[in-house]
C-alpha cells in the first residue's frame, strides 16, 4: 500500500529535492529541528512554535521511513539529503502536481501526444499515462492518440520517462487539424 503524505511532508521533500542537499551545523543538539527552519526559513512557517515542532516531527518520520538520511560530512557538517526512496517519492509526488501551464494567449498549435506501448509488459504504465493524459484536460481524439492546444512536451516527457515509456510515446506539433470545431469547443478557444 501506498503511503500517504501529508500537504506540509509533500512541501518539505519537494524543497528537499528542488536544493539537492541541505548542510547544517554539526554541533547543534537540535540537528532536526535546525533543518526544519533551514527548510522553511524564506517560507514564514517559524511564526508558530508549534508549526515547527510540527515539522520536525514530520522530518523525523522521514528519516525514520528512510526517505531522507543525515550524514556527516568531511567537514563535519551534517548533510540532509534524499534516499533512493525519497527521490521515488519524490517523482511520485511531481507526477500528483504536474500540471499543463495554460498561456494567456493560444499559439494555435496543436500538440498531439501518440503512443503505441506493448499490452502485455507495459500495460501498468500505459494505464498510468492515459489516466494522467485524461486528468491533465487532454482530448482523446482516437485510441492513443490525445490532442492539447499548450505547450507540454516537458511534462509529457517526465511522465514517460517515469513510467519507462519513451521509447513508445511521441508528441508533434500540429498548425491545423481538420474541422477542429470540437476541439476549439471542449479547450473555450472559441
């Protein structure tokens, strides 16, 4: 079963991943606590004793959980930094977040995500990217074959890189599509 990450955990292994490592003074007693207000020190969460006993708690589990270690460096400061466990969680929780940026103004190019994945091997990521693509507001034009009016190649390509999928997936940039009429109605490009 899948764990369950609260909103404040999520923020606190997204900033974890976005900095790489976090370097904290190896002589202070609250080495914990010290790495939550470096974390969330340009945030203004430190208002609240509360909020940051909150916090440490939630950075303890983590490292309880080994999603995150802290380690001693040559320098004798103490490095925070993702495990092999916290950076799957990490993509885990990207993939929950990622979203298509909508610009003001449309381009009037379509963008056309195809995919041809094997049934057998791949069927739990093929799965996983037409739900994502489906969830994301794309429009299934035929089977395996899903159309957006915004640039979203970055994130098509994360979601197929995650689930091992590149080889089989590919996206094109398209000026007309005949009688789009439908897909201008379903996108308001009215």
């Amino acid at each position: 079963m899948r764990a369950r990450y609260s909103e404040l955990t999520k923020e606190i292994l997204l900033y974890l991943a976005a900095a790489g490592a976090i370097v904290l003074a190896a002589t202070s007693p609250y080495v914990v606590m010290r790495l939550t207000q470096r974390i969330l020190q340009d945030k203004n969460f430190l208002a609240k004793q509360q909020e940051r006993w909150k916090i440490a708690r939630l950075v303890r589990n983590l490292k309880r959980n080994r999603v995150i270690i802290l380690k001693e460096n040559n320098n004798g400061e103490i490095v925070t930094e993702l495990t092999e466990k916290g950076k799957r969680v990490v993509k885990t929780l990207r993939l929950e977040t990622l979203k298509i940026q909508k610009p003001k103004v449309w381009d009037g190019k379509w963008r056309v995500v195809i995919f041809d994945i094997p049934e057998e091997e791949w069927r739990k990521g093929r799965d996983a990217l037409r739900n994502k693509l489906q969830r994301l507001g794309f429009y299934l034009i035929q089977k395996s074959v899903w159309i957006c009016p915004w640039p979203c190649e970055n994130e098509i390509l994360f979601i197929s890189e995650l689930f091992g999928l590149t080889p089989f997936v590919n996206i094109l940039t398209a000026e007309r599509i005949y009688n789009d009429i439908i897909l201008r109605k379903y996108f308001h490009l009215l």
